[in-house]
C-alpha cells in the first residue's frame, strides 16, 4: 500500500511541474496576421535568439489563452533556389581589430542568430592564415582554420568568405574571433566585414479567429512540446504566408503566460488538492502499522 501512494504521489508530482514551469515567460512578441485560414510563418529574430532558452521554450498562444501547435522551418527543408535564399540573412557586421605581435585579432559582433560565413574586404591579403572562434558569454567555441588568402598583390579590395558547420550543442554565439596570421609581418587592415545567418521559421495554422503572441524567456522548459510529423507534408502541400513579429515586450518573471487557460488553474487545484489527500492518507497509514508494531 505504501508502494502505491508513493508512486502516485510521484505522478501528481510530475503532472503539476510543467504547469508551473510554464507560468513564468519572460518576453513575448505580438503575431501579426491577417486573421484569414491558412498556414502562417514567422523569422525568428534576434531577441528571440537571445532571451529564448535554446528555442526549447517558445509557445505561440491566441486570444483564448490555448497553446497552439507548431513546426520549424529551415533551408534544409528549402526546394528551389528561391526558398533557400529566403533563409539567409547577410548583414554588415560592427568588428574591432588589433594587433598582438604579428598576429591581426578581429573581434566581430553578430546578432546571436546562426551564423555560418563571413566575408572580409581587404587590401593586400596573400600569405595569411586563419583560425577562427566563436565567443558565447565566457566560453569559446572552435570553428574553422585555414589559409585565408593566397592573392597577388594587384587584387586589391577582394572579398574572401570564410564557412563552418556549427556545432549543434554549441548555441549561436555572441561574437566571432578572427585570428590572422600575418606571415609577412604586417597587419591586415579590413575594410568591412559582412556575416550570414541561416534563419529560422516558426509555422503555425492559423484558423482565422484569433490574434496570437509568441512567448518565450522561461529556463524551466528544457525541450519544445509541440512538434508536427507530418511537416515535410505540410510545407510541400499547403501555401504558407509569411508574417512578421511586433516589438518584444518585457514581462514580469511571476506573471503568467500572456492569456493563461483557465483549465490549467483547475488542474493545478486538483492536482494540489490530490497531492495533500495522498499526504495525509500516508500519515494515517503510519501511525496505523505503528499502532499494530505497539
């Protein structure tokens, strides 16, 4: 008997987690749509990336508080020319160059989304090597090394692109270090400095009823709860339009999710209210064998 409450108890425990886990969304960002049926996709943008954990806690919720379910969409999934570019963003990049001996360290700043190749504009860029890093918080990440340039001198202003495969377990990074080599001892002195980006979109249904928001910010979500399997489906068959998301607004951490359902209220009364039935029938029991053992 003892066996059985504690296993239960350990269920009740479970169930009513997540509905606490997910009552404390940080950021949220209006969806805007035509309010007409169909599948709608949006770009995740930077302060997603940012303020998101790992992308494992977005939640697209309408007007009546309900989770609605939803996909990801990225370049792998692309078909023609066309849908692969509309996953790439390339962007002119802030960067700080110094020297350290012969060696030209290039800090660029990117916007926390998945970068995947750089473009350096230069003059003079034969003889160089290269090694470079991603830079999140404290860590680094390694992510490509090579001969940079191998030019003559007469090809001036010539944009070399540099790529790597990201490492899935590493997230996207706040900053790429570049490190040059200069084997002729003189410092590179770039120009500008462009990043691209694979983008990445959320797809959702829209039933033409509702306005929606996309939630995000909450640690306690390890892993995203709503994944179509028939997505390949979905994107090959159905016409999707793309919509964007509205400025980020910054929730406090106690509030509830933007339009929290009523039922998950309930359901955390119940659960609660089983919990300390369970609790107090485990006390009876006790003081009952100990009245037998006496």
């Amino acid at each position: 008997m003892h066996k059985i409450i504690t296993i239960l108890f350990i269920f009740l425990l479970l169930l009513v987690a997540p509905v606490y886990a997910g009552s404390s969304f940080q950021y949220s960002k209006l969806i805007k749509t035509d309010n007409l049926l169909g599948y709608k996709s949006v770009v995740l943008d930077k302060d997603v990336y940012a303020h998101s954990n790992h992308l494992n806690d977005l939640r697209v919720i309408n007007d009546k508080g309900e989770e609605v379910p939803y996909f990801f969409a990225s370049i792998r999934d692309a078909s023609t020319i066309k849908e692969k570019e509309s996953f790439i963003l390339s962007e002119d990049a802030q960067y700080i160059s110094t020297q350290d001996g012969t060696d030209s360290i290039i800090t660029i700043q990117v916007n926390h989304l998945d970068a995947f190749r750089l473009e350096l504009n230069a003059d003079d860029i034969r003889g160089r090597t290269y090694g470079l890093f991603g830079v999140k918080d404290e860590s680094m990440y390694y992510l490509s090394e090579g001969e940079l340039f191998d030019l003559l001198p007469s090809d001036s202003s010539v944009r070399r692109g540099i790529e790597w495969t990201n490492n899935p377990n590493n997230p996207p990074v706040d900053k790429l270090r570049l490190t040059i080599h200069n084997l002729d001892g003189k410092p590179i002195k770039p120009k500008s400095v462009t990043v691209k980006y694979h983008l990445t979109k959320l797809v959702f249904k829209d039933l033409g009823n509702s306005q929606f928001r996309l939630a995000y910010g909450n640690d306690a979500l390890r892993s995203p709860i709503y994944e179509v399997l028939n997505y390949k489906a979905i994107l090959k068959s159905e016409s999707i339009t793309q919509t964007e998301l509205g400025a980020e607004v910054k929730t406090p951490t106690k509030t509830d999710t933007p339009g929290t359902s009523t039922k998950y209220t309930l359901f955390s009364t119940n659960t609660l209210t089983a919990l300390a039935l369970l609790m107090l029938l485990g006390i009876g029991l006790g003081f009952r064998s100990r009245k037998k053992k006496n």
